[in-house]
C-alpha cells in the first residue's frame, strides 16, 4: 500500500514538472490589430521580430484587417470570443470603450514605466485619459499646422508669415495670393476650407466653443458673440474669393490642392508631413504654427492613434510588455526612420525626428505652444455630426451663424437629453 502510494506520488511530481517544462517552453500568444499604413506596417513587423527575439516566452500575432474596416474587425473578433489583445484607434473611440469597461486602464503600467514616459508631451497621453483613467498610448503625434508654398508667396510679392500672425493676417495675405486669370477664373486661391473637425481652432482662438467638454459634454456652450464672430470669418473666406468654391473645394483634398499648387495655404496636420508633402520637388514650402485669434488667443489642435489593450485579454501581461516594446525608444526612433512621423516623446522628436529631415525648414516650430493644444477628436460623431453639418451650411454660405447656433444647440440639448 504503501509503495503504491510512493508511486502515484512520483508519477503526480513528475506530471507536474513535465507541465511546468512545457509551459515554459511554450510561447504565449499576444494577438495585435496590424497597421494599415505600409511603412507602418513594417515598422510594426520589425518590432514583433524584435520583441519575439528579445522575449523567447511571447509570440506576437498580427492581425491584418485587409478587406475589412478596422473598427469592424475588432468588433466582430470580440463578439465572436476571438483571442485579441492590443488594438488601435483615434481618441473617440478609445474613450468611449474604456468608458464602456472594454479596454484596460493604463493608468498603472504608466506608473510603473515612468522612466519610459517621463519625457513624452503630457498633451498626447491626455487625450486618451476621462475621469482619472488612462486607456491608450499614443503611436505619433498629428499636429496641426498652416502649410504654404513660398513660391507662391514670392509671386505674389506677400512676406510669409511669423509665428505672431493672426487671422486676420491669414485672411489678407489670402486675398492677395489668390490668382484670377484674364478671363476671370481663379487658378490659384489663397486657402483653403479646413476639411474634416479642422476648423475648430478657428472657433477656439476666437475664445468660443460648442460644448463645456470634448470628452463627456454636459452642455451647449455656442450662445455667444465669439462663436458668431468665429463663423462669420470662416463664411467671409469664402464670400470675398480667398477661398475655393464648394464645388472646387469638394472636387480635391488639401493635399491634392497644395501638391497642384492650386492652393497657396491649408491647414492640415503633421502627417501630410511624412505621407503626402515629403517628396515635393516642384516648389519651396514650409509650415507656421497655428495663428492668433483677436485676443492674441492662439489655440494649437492635436490628434493621435492611439494603442489600447482590451480589458478581455487573457494575456495581459504579455501585452503590456509587448506594448512596452512598441513604445520604447529604440521602437519610437524607428519608426520615425521607416514612417516618418511626429514621436510622442520630446526627447525622440529633439533628437530624431527634427535632425532626422531637411523639410520644413520651420519643423522646430511644430511644438510652439503643444501644451495648449485642444483635439476636436475626443468627442462622439453623434456629437460632432450636428455641429458639422450646421458649421458647414453656415460656411458654404446657406444660413447666418446665428440659425446654425440656434439648431445645434436643439440637437445637442437633444442627444444630452437623451444620455441623462
């Protein structure tokens, strides 16, 4: 009995050890949503060659979304119990599901890898934080900023502009880039219209706003002499000509007119840096800093893709080290030599990013003023979509600032309403 008994016991320890071995010696899966841009992309894949490397325990497994949408896609692998650890997105998305309990609150592993995040610009990580949680780390910076082109600018005999420049200057100096020809068309506009939420810095420097919050609003904040004023400028662009037409302004983006130097200046952000103007040949240009509302009021806009681990993970803390990983500084430096974009890191944009480039020759002003920046992106499009469509019908010239204020402040009662 009591031999058999020393038996069943040396076979349970050996069950146990030949367990430990295997597990050991068996990768854990971390499931990450691919990049969609190809430099990215790339980047991406050296970076889980890397980590695999470095981390014999962690294998990285990238999920491509091609022939779907990426929002979708992480949708769909949830709903069906699809193992998925790490995704991406703008900063909507990720408060809005951090605020639903579906990603991790980063909060802690920040914390914990201070040396790593130290020098990052505390108005990148912000826009991914609501109600003292933390749930993404931004990939790169968008900043936004005014392209020119200084040929143009030379033709037309007009200085270009300094960093103290307002929106009055950007208004008058468009009046005189733009370029009618003798039979009374227009081949050249000053500027124009900013596209997609990119306006509202306009309404921001002018010392207005539509909500009290851009990440869980309360209330209709439009009612005001500084919102009208705001409005009203971005309808006399288009009324005195400075601008393009709906029709032409509908017919190219802002890169296409900036790259047909159909356009002398456009607001955009630090991407069209690395993906649309980097290899310009034909003309000079540079970029300026944002400019001043009527109260010297300058108000910087930002955005950033945001990584997030999903709080369903089974893996976690593979997933931070493997996060950990994407955003060190070997990773950061990287990725501004494959994709070029802005790193979220001072440090990494001082010493890579702006030595790293001869274009624009003003990038070191990129940052001027970062740490009043504002992002139109944090809110909902169930928000966003009525203040854009009454924003654009009052630019386009079909109805007064006035009427436009009147109906968002209806809609947005509406959907506050129905949220309480």
């Amino acid at each position: 009995m009591r031999k058999t008994a020393h038996v069943v016991l040396s076979v349970f320890c050996l069950s146990l050890l030949l367990a430990a071995v295997v597990s050991a010696s068996t990768p854990v899966t971390v499931t990450v949503i691919s990049e969609r841009r190809e430099q990215s992309y790339q980047w991406q894949l050296e970076m889980k060659e890397r980590c695999e490397a470095q981390n014999p325990g962690i294998t990285v497994d990238l999920v491509s979304v091609a022939g779907s949408s990426l929002v979708p896609k992480m949708q769909t692998m949830l709903a069906g119990g699809v193992p998925l650890d790490i995704g991406y997105m703008d900063p909507y998305l990720v408060l809005d599901w951090g605020m639903q309990g579906l990603l991790e609150d980063l909060t802690p592993f920040v914390a914990k890898e201070q040396r790593q995040y130290r020098d990052w610009f505390p108005v990148g990580l912000d826009l991914f934080r609501v109600d003292g949680a933390l749930y993404g780390i931004p990939q790169d910076l968008q900043i936004g900023v005014i392209y020119y082109n200084k040929d143009l600018f030379n033709e037309a005999g007009v200085p270009f502009p300094s960093v103290d420049w307002t929106y009055d200057d950007l208004r008058n100096m468009a009046l005189r880039l733009t370029r009618r020809q003798a039979d009374g068309t227009t081949d050249v506009h000053g500027f124009k219209i900013p596209t997609g939420r990119n306006y509202m810095p306009v309404v921001w420097s002018y010392g207005g706003d539509f909500l009290d919050s851009w990440v869980r609003p309360t209330k209709f904040t439009g009612r005001s002499q500084e919102v009208v004023n705001a409005l009203q400028y971005l309808a006399d662009l288009v009324t005195s000509g400075a601008v393009q037409d709906k029709a032409t302004h509908d017919r190219m983006s802002i890169t296409e007119a900036f790259l047909q130097q159909r356009i002398a200046m456009g607001l955009s952000n630090t991407v069209a840096i690395a993906e649309g103007f980097v290899n310009i040949r034909d003309f000079e240009w540079d970029v300026i800093p944002l400019p001043k509302g009527p109260t010297g009021l300058r108000v910087p806009y930002i955005n950033a893709i945001g990584w997030f681990v999903f709080s369903s993970s089974k893996v976690k803390d593979e997933a931070l080290e493997f996060l950990k990983f994407m955003t060190s500084n070997e990773a950061l430096e990287r990725r501004v030599e494959i994709a070029g974009l802005v790193p979220p890191s001072m440090r990494i944009f001082q010493t890579a990013w702006l030595p790293g480039r001869t274009q624009p020759a003003s990038r070191h002003l990129l940052h001027e003023g970062l740490d009043r920046a504002r992002s139109p992106f944090q809110i909902q499009a169930d928000f966003f979509n009525p203040i854009h469509r009454e924003v654009l019908n009052t630019i386009w010239g079909l109805q007064a600032p006035a009427s436009a204020i009147a109906l968002i402040e209806s809609q947005i009662n509406a959907l506050l309403n129905e949220r309480r």
